[in-house]
C-alpha cells in the first residue's frame, strides 16, 4: 500500500494515465446490478432499514439521531 501511494505521489505516479487508480476506487457494475440499484425505494424496505438502526449512535447530517426518526 505504501510502495502505491508513494508512486502515485512521484513525478513517474502524476505522469500515468490514471487508469491504475480507477480501477482501484470503483468496481464495474453490470447492467443488472445497475438496474437493481435503480429501483425506486419502498416504504417497507425504508421503514425496515429505520428499525434496524442503533437509535442513539452517531447523528445524521441534520443533527437528529435514529431515535427520533423511529419515533417520529
């Protein structure tokens, strides 16, 4: 990982075509798994998803925790 990061930050890493680091961050998707992830969401599968959660972990982007959420 090291040996990476330091040829990525060399003069001979910026120089590559870059096509070494992205096929490190994303992975192909198929046109099936695309279509999957394409889904609109259910109301059973959000609520679910709500339950499941640990109510006073780490709050959202909003400041508000699971337990409100679940509650409200």
């Amino acid at each position: 990982m090291v040996e990476f990061y330091e040829d990525l930050f060399t003069k001979s890493g910026a120089e590559s075509s870059g096509d070494e680091i992205m096929e490190h961050r994303f992975p192909i998707l198929t046109p099936e798994q695309i279509k999957v992830l394409d889904k609109p969401f259910e109301a059973r599968e959000v609520w679910c998803a709500l339950k499941g959660m640990n109510p006073y972990k780490a709050s959202g982007p909003d400041g508000f925790q699971a337990a409100f959420f679940q509650r409200y």
